[in-house]
C-alpha cells in the first residue's frame, strides 16, 4: 500500500506545516519541552483546518507477527509524520527513528521538527518504497 496523495500535495502540505511551525518557534523561542511545542503545532493546525493523530499507535510486526507499538508525535493528515524534539542537534538516530516510522506505517514523507534551538531545525525525511 502506498501513500494515497501525490508527491506535490504531500510536498505543499509539508511546507504549511513548516510554515506554521517557524511561526511558532518565532512566538515562543527556544527552552520549552517538546509537550509545549506539540500542543502549539495541534493549536495552529486547529485553526487552519489542518488534520491530525496525535501520539498515534502503531503496531510493529516482523516475520508475521506483532512485535508491540510504536507511537508517533503526530501524523497529519493521515499522511505526514511529524517527530517534535527539544534537543541541541537532530541526529542521525532522530533520522533512524522517524524511517523507522515511516516503514511501519507505511507512509512516505517525514519530518523532525527540533524546536531546542535559537533557530528552528528542520529536517525532511523521505521513505521510498
């Protein structure tokens, strides 16, 4: 099963989120946990009718049978992954984590929102198939 919405919605949705999400970051600035930032994001997303599951379970399976759960910060709109941090740098195990996400719930297009820093940091994570 392959994500049901083309490349260029997928891509348009990402950027308003990025959108609202520097927003965001402008009006509260660095230092807050990853709660506070996460519940901003759902406030905004609220606003422009943009939607969402927030801590979204997702069962992990391997060889045919359930390993447990994973949960995802937010997935928008049924089809993008957001992972919200509060840290000094993404790195690559933050890039780990949301592929491995994004092979579990079989969906395409990720992004780490890492608001711990003086500036937003922003990294897309793409999943091909």
């Amino acid at each position: 099963m392959f994500p049901t919405k083309p490349a260029d919605e997928l891509n348009d949705l990402s950027h308003r989120i990025i959108g609202i999400a520097i927003d965001i970051h402008k009006t509260l600035g660095p230092g807050f946990q990853e709660k506070i930032s996460e519940e901003a994001l759902l406030k905004e997303f609220r606003k422009v009718g943009i939607g969402f599951e927030k801590q979204k379970v997702v069962r992990v399976d391997y060889d045919g049978q359930s390993l447990g759960n994973q949960r995802i910060d937010l997935l928008v709109n049924g089809e993008i992954i957001i992972e919200i941090k509060a840290c000094a740098k993404i790195i690559l195990i933050h890039r780990d984590q949301v592929i491995s996400y994004l092979k579990t719930a079989n969906k395409r297009l990720g992004l780490i929102l890492n608001f711990g820093r003086r500036r937003l940091e922003i990294k897309r994570v793409v999943h091909d198939f």
